[in-house]
C-alpha cells in the first residue's frame, strides 16, 4: 500500500471519527464572527481571544480527561466542582501557612492537594466497586462532603494573600503568549490519549463499559481499574483546582461551584456515550472546544449568564438523543 493511499486512508478515518464535531466549531465561529461584526464589537476570532478561549477552557479541559475515562466505564463523577474548591484550599493553605522558599511550599503544597485528590478518589473507588454504591449516589455524597470540608479548612472565606509566585500555573505565559494552564491542558489530553489507545489499561476501560460481564469473564480486573479510573479523575479535577486557584490568587472553597455541567457537556457533545464504552479523547477535546467557543462566543455579544445556562442545557440534552439515536440505529 502506497504512502499517499495511507494518508488518504486517515484522513477519511480521522473525518469520519471528528468531522461533524469540528464542522460545529467552524460553523459557531463563523456565526460569533458575524454578530460581533454587526454588533460593531472586535473580532471574535482574532488571535488573542482565541487564545483566551483556550485559556478559559483549560480547567475545564483537564477534567474532562479524567471524566472521559470515568464516563466510557459506564460511571459518573459529580464530584469534580468541589474537588477543584477542595485542591485549591489544601494547596493555598500550605503555601499560606509556610515559609521560605516560596517554591519548595507550593510544590509541597501541589503534591499534598493532589494526594488528598487521589485519597479522595479512591475513597469513591471502593464505595462503587466493594460496597456497591451507584457512582451517581457515591460521587454525589463526595459533592457535598468535599464542598463542607472546604468551607471548614478556609474558614468560609478565600485563603489569601499569596505569594506572587503562586500565580504562575494560572497567569504565567510563555513567551508572553501561551498561558501556562494551556500547556498543562494539552500535556493532559495527549498524555489521556496515549493511555486510552495505547495501553492494556485503556483497552480495560473500553471493554467494562461495552460489557462489563464479558469483561470479567475475559479476565478484565474489574474492580482495580474502576478504583483507578476513579483515582486518575480525582487527581486530575485537584489539578484543575490548582491551575484555578493560581489563576486567582488564592484558595476559595466556592470555586468550582457547578462546573460538574460543563465537565460532563464536553464529554458528552464530544461523542463519549454515557452508556460506557464508546468515546475518545480527541472527540473530548474537540467537544470542549465546541462548549468553551459557545460560552465565550455568548458572552461576547452580551448574552446574560442565566441565558448561557438555558443554551448549555439545550446542546446537552441534544447530544444525549443524538447518542441514544446512534444507539438505536446500532441496534
């Protein structure tokens, strides 16, 4: 088979996987482009704010990796938003109660945020694998749980002053152009997707969530590679918390209030059904940027937040029937 045969051959495998996806991000570009120019605002889709919607986007991005893996098991984690308050307040309140140097505390400060994820997401591991407890009823308890302690460990109030150099994962950008936390985001999804379709422990993934009977009679370790998926989402939603709460200056335990939503929007319109078993990282990714291009493009041309939330609504009930359609014609 010829090279030029080969390419052509990915291509049409690389349009038929991500095609509709990437056609829906150009069509609602080129839709903001033209009511911002009528609007008489400045373009929608000039360099620096399409980098600003990556930036915007990459809390957002970090998660939902991890919530992909936790979706394409069959499983939900609702848990993400306060984990994100959660990992911010661990970390400004080692960095705020430590002393010099100022990087030896937020590296300690970062590991201990993202091992009390890890704990965090083991705890939720064995609720749904040993006691049996649904991943919505489990993660949701977690929701709460994490949200309480966070207020409690900040004193209901954001941890601050901080040090500048805290700042530095959310503020900083190389070059003076890319922000830090795109960098870190687009380390995650290659690092996510490299796991996913290279790995036993990805192939494991798939195969609970197509058939999580055949799976175990196949020799799958069910259990482990739930604990573990639940593990990797925690520790990736701690993360995110970081990046957000180097982006603010500080530790707030109301961070991340909702943004379960927009985690699991992009997973969801990037084609991963909540069945289990059928997704990808890349169609993740694009469906991020089909979420994060509609929230900024709304607010570019001056829709009011309570609107946003309608719409955001409205595209995730739409891509759970288009996932159920697929999954009639399927059968």
């Amino acid at each position: 088979m010829s090279a030029s045969t080969e390419a052509r051959r990915s291509l049409q495998q690389f349009l038929r996987t991500y095609g509709v996806l990437i056609l829906a991000v150009v069509i609602e570009c080129a839709i903001f482009e033209i009511i911002a120019r009528r609007q008489g605002v400045r373009s929608f889709l000039s360099a620096s704010s399409l980098v600003n919607i990556l930036n915007q986007s990459a809390i957002y991005g970090v998660l939902a990796v991890g919530m992909t893996f936790v979706i394409l098991t069959g499983g939900i984690d609702l848990s993400v938003g306060s984990l994100i308050a959660f990992g911010g307040v661990i970390s400004a309140l080692v960095v705020h109660h430590g002393g010099e140097p100022v990087w030896m505390w937020i590296v300690i400060g970062g590991g201990v945020a993202l091992l009390a994820g890890a704990a965090a997401g083991g705890l939720t591991g064995l609720l749904v694998t040993h006691a049996s407890v649904p991943p919505f009823i489990a993660t949701l308890a977690l929701m709460s749980s994490l949200r309480g302690l966070s207020y409690i460990l900040a004193g209901g109030r954001p941890i601050a002053p901080l040090p500048d150099a805290y700042t530095f994962l959310g503020r900083h950008r190389i070059g003076g152009l890319v922000p830090v936390g795109v960098l870190v985001m687009l380390s995650v999804f290659v690092l996510g997707a490299v796991l996913l379709n290279a790995t036993r422990f990805g192939r494991h993934v798939r195969a609970i969530g197509g058939n999580e009977e055949g799976a175990r009679l196949s020799g799958v370790p069910i259990a482990r590679t739930k604990w573990a998926v639940y593990c990797m989402c925690s520790m990736l939603a701690v993360l995110g918390g970081l990046i957000l709460s180097s982006k603010l200056g500080s530790g707030d335990p109301k961070a991340g209030l909702g943004d379960e939503l927009g985690v699991i929007a992009a997973v969801v319109v990037g084609g991963t059904s909540l069945s289990g078993g059928r997704g990808t990282i890349g169609g993740t990714f694009v469906g991020l940027l089909i979420v994060s291009v509609l929230n900024s493009g709304l607010n570019w041309i001056g829709v009011e937040s309570f609107g946003q939330q309608v719409i955001l609504g409205v595209v995730i009930l739409g891509a759970v029937l288009l996932d159920r359609f697929k999954m009639h014609e399927r059968g």
